[in-house]
C-alpha cells in the first residue's frame, strides 16, 4: 500500500454517498469493553512498572477487575475511587462503563511508539473546514450548526472525563487539534491533510473527512493510527491497511447482511401487506432496489444484494441507480415511474438521508403507494425521516443498527457530560458523532498496557470480549469472533428491525420536538446475523415497540453516583 498523488477526482455530489462512516453513531455513545491482558504482541518489549496489587505481579501492568477475580485478589488492590468495587465498573452512571483496571506505578517503558513518550499520547483531532458545501447540503435538512469550536470543546471535556476513569499508565493525552483544508470530498486536500498531520508523529488520528477514503488510507501508508478517519469501506480496505485504521460501526458487506437475512426470511414469497395502496397489498412482494451509485464499487455491492437474495427466491424487478440526492430533484419522477410500470409493491432504498424526501415526492404525485424498506444511512433517524412525504414513508419500516433511543440523560454522551460537568455538552447535536472515537481510544490505551504500539493497540480490541447484549446500545467487537466471515475493525455486529409512526409525538436525535419517529420491534431487541426470526416479526403493530425508553431498558438500570469533578 502506496500514497498516491494521482487521486481519481469526482464531483462533491457523486461523493456524498457513503454516509456509512456516520450512521451508525448516531444518538450512540459506544462503550467498548475491552478486556486485554495488556502488553499485546510478545515480539515487543514489555514495561517494567507493575498495577498496584499489594506486591502481586501483574505481568505488562495492564490489571483488570476480572484478572484480579480469576486470581484471586481483588481485595489486595486498592482501586481507587474510580472504581465502585461492588459492580467491578468505573463508577459513573451506566450500564455500559468499563470494567475497573488496576492503577498503575513504575516505569511505562517511555517511548514505546511514535507520538508516545513516558508521560503522553499526542492524539490529532480532525475537524472539518467550518464551511463545507458537502456536509452542509446534509445538515441543512435537518439545521445542525455545531462549530468547531463547540466540537473542540466537547471533546476535552470527555478527555478530562475519561482520564478520570481509564487507567492510561502514567500517560495524558496532548491533544491537537486540525481543520481540514478542503471539503469532505476532496481526495487531494485529504492527502495533503494527512501528510501535514503525519508529519507532526501523532500516535492517532481521531476522524477525517467523511466522503473520501484518501485520508485514512495516506494515514495507514504512514503508520498512523486513525478512528472513524474514512467512510465505511469494505472488509478486505480495512485489513489491508491494518493495524491503522479503525471505525465504530459496520462494513458495507456488514449491514448487507443484515438486511438480505431479513427480507429473506421475513419478506420474499409473501404478499406486499404494509404497502400504502390497497391493490398492491395483495399482490405477491416484487422488489426493486435504488441505490446511491459512487463507482464500480457501489455496482458491484449492488450485483452482490442481488445475488444474495437470490438466494432467497427473491429476484429483483428492477435495480435502479442515482449519482446524487441533487440529480433526483429533477430525475425522481422517471425513476418512480419505472419502479411503478414494472409493479414493484417494495423498494429497497439503500442511499443517502436526502434522496427519499424528491423520491417520495414523484411517488406521491404518481398516487403510487409501496412499501419502503430503509436500508440505514441516517433514513433510520427521526430528524430525516420527518423531511420524507409522510403518505410515502408512513408504510416505511427496515433494519437498523442504530439502537433504541432512550432521553437524552440516559447513558449517552449527552447525559454523560453533563452528569460530570453540570451542563449540556457544548456540541450537544455533534457530540455522539464524534465521543464514539473517543470512547474507543481510550477503551483500547486501557486494554493495552503501558507498551503502546499500534500492534498491541489491535491486540487489545481483538482480544477484547464482545460488549453486552443490550436495547440502548450495540454490541461491539473487534478481530475474529465467529461473527462474521472476514476479520472486523469496525465493530457494530447486530441491528433492530424500526417501522416509522408519522403520529408518534416526542423529540429527534437533535432535540426537535414534532410528529414522527421510528418505533423498534419488541421494545428494540437486537439480532446477530443469523438470528433474524424465520416468519419475521410484524411491523406496523403499536402493542410491544418503543420510540423513546424514558428510564432505562429492562436489566439496564445503574447506581446514581455522585458526579466526582462537582462534589470533590
């Protein structure tokens, strides 16, 4: 794996497509709990120091609450007031924190890395120009107007807060932050960013441009650690650039599979009962797919869905592309048109957040009512859904992996923060797109040890156990677990089934009170791949669905700690 200088230049629009690197953390703080040994690949130097355990020696230094369990020694650890020694977790409030690792003393081993020294990790914060015609065309929809400086400030808030928490060996993280030079979908900007950021010799990289995969792939030529620096890319992208580049959510293979076990299982050889017009619910399913086309890859992912259901007995009325959700505004109707001539009673849309709003428009116009089956991309959250002509999407529903919402002050970022600061985050909109990368830093330094490399920094998420089974998150885990069929750096591996309610009442992701928002199936139960119920679950039935848990999900429930930067 080479830098280019010869990048293939395409239009912002053609680029705006793979929205995949943020869908997924949405409204989302994720907790990854990793459970390492620490010190990682044997071919590199352990530390000296040693966890304080009462004279007992712990090995790299790296000591967790479950370690000292197996062991036998909880009780000679003194684990500090971080620690709530009756759950084994970081004492803050969620169901979620990490499990307690020991405090560490002695010597860290120093320089163990590039961008390491004995008592910092210098981390390089990615923030994107403050005026991106790419990213604003997105948000404009739905009036998010975080600044970076609000960003830059949320985020050395959980810096502080979780270097409270996390056990980092005598280290701090020197944080830096930089805008980038160009918009989302400049690939040349994007490598002279990287380089510029490279050259500098951070450790990591925390996000990137998000409609182009230079970034993260100039970082990983480099020998940089990156998160959530790329849109989603396949499997084989990420592990030819290991062990650099990393992500929290699903590959595009990933989410396909998600959504190919469903309708297989749940939808083909039946009649088209949640379509909007009567003389289409009792006719036999026939789907059609539209998708965002970015190139031969997106052609190629499409051939591979098509396939796949074939394996099904599904085979696909028509497939249909569009370049950009600004082609649509003028191309809707015809593409609406051929969907309805070849008696398509499903769609299967799989692309940006804006394109169903001209889509449904055409099909509304037409009087051509289908069903709609959402394929993820920010179509699975309140605050776009509400855009889309509400005849249409009232007979939408799909596969999420987004988890079920629960208010604000519940486990996520935004209650997080101000459980610890006694304030909202100051990007609170922004903040579960960017805290995730975070969280899992962090997650991961602690897993490691004090021999941070990029190598034992992969050994430690892949050594890690999958994070809970739960409603209010995904479970997440890294490497090989038998999950899916190629080694996993980005971690969300289940996902929810979602109808949309254009009657329900409360707030979207961004705190808009109005009408409109997706209820998930048995109250938010998740599935693994190969879990998916034969049969399928119905959809459109209010009885056991949620929109919003206003306390938290059965079994999720955690102590009310008091916040320790307010009271101490």
């Amino acid at each position: 794996m080479q830098p280019t200088n010869a990048p293939n230049r395409t239009s912002a629009a053609k680029r705006y497509g793979p929205l995949l690197a943020i869908v997924v953390v949405v409204a989302v703080i994720v907790v990854v709990a990793v459970i390492s040994r620490g010190g990682g690949d044997d071919t590199e130097p352990a530390a000296s120091g040693t966890a304080t355990t009462g004279g007992v020696e712990p090995g790299a230094g790296a000591l967790s609450w479950s370690d000292a369990q197996a062991r036998g020694i909880t009780d000679q650890i003194d684990w500090g007031d971080r620690c709530d020694t009756s759950r084994g977790r970081q004492a803050y409030p969620s169901f979620f924190a990490q499990e307690c690792y020991a405090p560490f003393t002695g010597d860290n081993g120093g320089a163990t890395s590039p961008g390491v020294t004995a008592d910092s990790i210098k981390v390089v914060l990615y923030l994107t120009p403050e005026t991106d015609p790419v990213i604003d065309f997105i948000t404009s929809a739905i009036a998010v107007d975080d600044t970076n400086a609000q960003t830059e400030q949320t985020v050395r808030g959980f810096i502080e807060l979780y270097e409270r928490f996390y056990e980092t060996y005598g280290r701090k993280v020197d944080l830096e932050v930089y805008t980038g030079t160009g918009s989302s979908e400049d690939e040349v900007a994007a490598r002279a960013d990287a380089v510029a950021i490279a050259e500098k010799q951070p450790f990591a990289v925390l996000g990137g441009p998000l409609l182009t995969s230079a970034f993260g792939d100039e970082l990983a030529a480099r020998k940089v650690v990156c998160i959530q620096c790329t849109p989603g890319q396949s499997d084989d992208w990420y592990i030819e650039r290991a062990p650099y580049v990393w992500g929290v959510g699903n590959t595009p293979e990933q989410g396909r599979a998600h959504l190919v076990e469903y309708i297989g299982k749940a939808l083909a050889g039946r009649d088209a009962q949640y379509a909007g017009d009567p003389t289409l619910r009792s006719q036999p399913r026939r789907f059609g797919l539209v998708y965002l086309t970015t190139g031969t890859d997106s052609e190629q992912l499409a051939d591979t869905m098509g396939a796949e259901l074939g394996a099904y007995g599904v085979t696909l009325a028509e497939t249909l592309s569009y370049a950009s959700p600004i082609d649509l505004q003028t191309s809707a109707p015809q593409l609406i048109a051929k969907l309805k001539q070849s008696g398509v009673t499903t769609v299967i849309f799989s692309g940006d957040p804006i394109a169903p709003q001209p889509l449904t428009r055409a099909a509304t116009a037409q009087e051509y009512f289908p069903e709609w089956i959402a394929a993820g991309a920010l179509t699975d959250t309140a605050a776009f859904a509400r855009t889309y002509d509400q005849r249409q999407w009232a007979h939408a529903f799909g596969v999420s992996s987004l988890a079920a919402r629960t208010a604000p002050e519940l486990s996520s970022s935004y209650g997080l923060y101000r459980w610890y600061f006694g304030e909202p985050p100051p990007t609170k909109t922004g903040s579960p797109l960017t805290i995730p990368m975070v969280n899992l830093f962090y997650a991961a330094i602690q897993g490691v040890g004090p021999n941070l490399t990029p190598e034992t920094f992969r050994q430690a998420l892949f050594d890690a156990q999958p994070t809970p089974r739960a409603i209010s998150q995904p479970s997440l885990s890294y490497g090989d677990k038998g999950i899916w069929p190629k080694t996993d750096y980005l971690g969300i591996d289940d996902a929810t089934l979602i109808w949309w309610d254009p009657d329900a009442a409360g707030q979207d992701e961004i705190f808009r009170e109005g009408r409109g928002l997706y209820r998930y199936v048995d109250g938010g139960k998740r599935y693994l791949p190969g879990e998916w119920p034969e049969n399928g679950t119905p959809v459109f039935q209010v009885a056991g669905t949620v929109t919003i848990y206003d306390q938290p999900p059965p079994g999720e429930q955690v102590p009310d700690y008091p916040s320790p930067r307010r009271s101490g």
